[in-house]
C-alpha cells in the first residue's frame, strides 16, 4: 500500500487485495484494488465557498415531448435552477437547451459565465422563457457542451444532461461520434426524466463519458436530484485521473473493471504510453473510494517461484506533459502446490466477480422478459435475486422483487410478475449496475 498526494488536493491510498498463489501451471492472477481519495478541501458545498477550478454545462431537454405532462418541463426548470443555485462561486458554467439542435441560453455568445449572484439570478431568468418544441438530438447538445467547456482554463469540467425521450433526429451513428469526440474532455451525468427514453442511450451517454446514469420517475423529484448532482462536482479536485497498469515481458491484461460504485469495464478504453503500460480513464476525483478489479495473465512458473504480476499506479497528466504519480500497488503471482492456498478465493475477488454477474443476470433476464422468452427470464432474474442476496446488495434485491416474487431468495427461486410497470422495470435496468462494498 502506498500513500500519495498531489498539491492542494485530496490524499490517495492504494491498497491491493488478492490470493497470490497459484497452483503450478496456472497463470492467470486477480487482484481488487481499492483507491481511496480523502483530505480534500471538498467539505463546504456552499455558493459562498472558494473560486472552483471547474466548468458545468447543463443541458436541459426542450423538445416537444417535455410538455407531455406540462409539469415536467416546470420541474426540469426548477431542478436546474436548483443546480446553479448549487453552483460555488466563481465556478464556469453555461446552460443549453436542448432539441433536434443545441442551443445556448446563458450566458450566450459562445462563452461560459462565472457564478456570482448576478450571473446565477440572470440564468434562472433565462430558464423561465424555455419552452417544449422540436425534437431530440443528444449528439450535437454534447457537442455544443465540449465546445463551450474547452474554451475554460480549468482542469475540471463536467457536463449534466438531462433527457426525456428517444435520441430520434440522429443517427446512432452521429451519437457514436459525438460520444467518441467527448470522451476525456469532460465527464458527464445522464439522467432519464419520466419512461420514454433509451436506457440503453442514457446509460451509454453516462458510461463513454465516465459519469452516473439513473432515472427519475417522477418530475417532481428532479430537483432533489439536480442538487446531489451538482453538489458531487463541485466535490471534484483533481482531473483527467488514470489507472496505469505495468506489466512484466510476457505477461498480459486480461480485463480492467471498475466494480464499485458501479460496474464499468474499461478493458477497450486502454491506451498505451510506453511499452507493457496500459492506462485507464477514471475521470475526476473528490472525496471518494472506488474499486477496481484487474486480471493478468502471466507465464506460468515453476513451484516455490514468485513474480511481480503488475503494478497499479494512479496518475494524473501535467502541463509540460509529465504526469504525477498518486498511488501505487504491487500485485504478486507465488506459484505453490499447496492447495489450501491456491485454491482459496480473495474475498473481496470473490464479492466483485458476483456483483459482476450479478448486473449481468439483470441485464440478460430484462431483455428476455422484453423478448417473451419466460423461462430464460425466470432463470437469469432468480440467479440475479441469488446474487442479490449472498452479497447484501439490498438495493438491487428491492429492485427485483418490483419484477419478480421471490419464492426462495438463497436458492434463486422467483416467478414472474404479472404486470410489471414501465418505471419499475427501467428502473431495474438503469441500476443493475450499482454494486456494495464487501462486507466487513
């Protein structure tokens, strides 16, 4: 475990969990690695707290459907006014109002405004003459939303979307390629307003531009959500973080997941700047922990051998284009023929790899159940509730039980519900991927 701290910013611990021995033959290691950043000046969320070294775009859904009911459009307003109200002073930011086109609200002109009271009470202003017409065209409000947040000489810039229909004015495509031009110049959350949006597009959104994707039902809790939204960015220090993963001649990544909060693979978004490194985007940090769960595959070796699998640093790119080392950990491979030790799994490996197939099995069960194919739904969501319950995952367990009734919960068995509604279904889906920490 090492101890690592960049310049008036959070502290990072980087602590390795794993089995090392394998038995001989074997090759393939896991390890868990927990990053924890703690000691950031991230405990005053107040709009009277310090000059941020932040930008926020916030990109509100006007097209037609937002009207339907009229109240949402009212409380999508109100949430994002709650948002800029949210806002620390001298933090960047610029609203947009979203629909078959991108358009900017405020400040207008291209340019991002810097909160103040003024500015704050001049956005809200400007809120209160949007209107519900048009389409929805998610890929060119992000575009808008790069745009304005690279003009601004800060290191953290963060983008909030909201949505509540089917990206139907472009192509997946053009969605694709807005997606892939953003990624890792800002993070953004996604959030679904009512059930009539994509799951699929909004977690997509959230997931290539490492932010959070969840639903909101009901309009009239979008406000609430905005706040913790907005609260959590201006809870962000350091920038542009990446796992850096060494491996030794000979060995190779097998996969790089993020396991909690949520799970995230991040295995395809690997890029290599120097020989046997690979990084991986983590995004911006706070005041946080995360997990990560990484598997090597390695030369096998003879008994009694020991070898350093890996090693995971983390990162963070600097001006002169040096990077700043902020945690590292070993991981070990020893090779033993005994089977006690080679055999017994690493707690905290074991949890992740359940709470891995544990969305998994949500994920396969809802599409199932969409496709009218009852007896692979009933399996994978029983296996989903199994899961659920060894891990404590007492969130996801509830989730289930809106879809399915749970007849034996450690033995999996479940039958379908009847009627299952839209929102409990979505809901389902949009959350699978939400893990819990293993059990002390």
């Amino acid at each position: 475990m090492a101890n690592f701290s960049k310049p008036q910013g959070p502290r990072f611990e980087v602590e390795v969990y794993q089995n090392p021995y394998l038995p001989e033959g074997s090759g393939e290691v896991h390890a868990v690695v927990t990053v924890t950043a703690t000691g950031g000046g991230t405990g005053a969320l107040t709009a009277a707290g310090p000059g941020q070294d932040a930008a926020v775009v916030l990109m509100v859904d006007c097209s037609g459907s937002m009207q339907y009911p009229p109240s949402k459009l009212h409380h999508a307003k109100e949430a994002t006014g709650a948002a800029l109200d949210t806002l620390r002073d001298g933090t960047r930011f610029a609203v947009i109002e979203g629909t078959h086109v991108a358009r900017e609200v405020y400040p207008r002109g291209g340019a991002l405004a810097v909160a103040d009271d003024r500015t704050r009470a001049e956005a809200k202003e400007a809120l209160r003459a949007l209107r519900a017409s048009g389409g929805t065209a998610v890929g060119r409000w992000l575009r808008l939303a790069e745009r304005l947040l690279s003009q601004a000489p800060v290191t953290i810039r963060h983008g909030i979307l909201l949505t509540d229909g089917r990206n139907e004015h472009e192509t997946p495509e053009e969605l694709r390629a807005a997606l892939d031009d953003c990624a890792g110049r800002f993070t953004c959350d996604a959030r679904g307003v009512g059930t009539d949006w994509e799951v699929a597009e909004v977690t997509g959104i959230a997931s290539a531009l490492l932010g959070s994707a969840d639903i909101v039902a009901e309009p009239e809790a979008l406000t609430e959500d905005f706040t913790r939204m907005m609260e959590n960015v201006m809870g962000k220090e350091v920038a542009d973080v990446a796992l850096r993963l060494w491996t030794p001649q000979g060995a190779e990544p097998v996969f790089v997941k993020q396991v909690a909060p949520s799970v995230e693979d991040l295995t395809a978004r690997r890029t290599e700047p120097a020989p046997r490194t690979g990084d991986y985007p983590t995004g911006s940090w706070g005041d946080e922990s995360r997990d990560y769960h990484f598997c090597v595959r390695v030369p096998p070796a003879g008994l009694g051998q020991e070898m350093l699998a890996g090693r995971v640093s983390l990162v963070v790119p600097e001006t002169d284009g040096s990077v700043t080392r902020l945690g590292q950990g070993l991981v070990r491979a020893v090779w033993t023929d005994d089977i006690a030790a080679s055999t017994q799994l690493n707690p905290q490996v074991a949890h992740y790899t359940g709470q891995a197939e544990l969305a998994g099995a949500v994920r396969e069960g809802l599409q199932a159940r969409k496709s009218g194919d009852q007896e692979r739904a009933t399996a994978r969501l029983g296996r989903a509730v199994q899961l659920a319950h060894a891990s404590g995952n007492e969130a996801t367990a509830k989730l289930l039980a809106k879809v399915v009734d749970v007849v034996d919960a450690p033995a999996g068995t479940v039958r379908l519900k009847a009627k299952v509604t839209e929102a409990d279904e979505m809901t389902l889906e949009t959350r699978s991927t939400k893990t819990v920490r293993v059990r002390k």
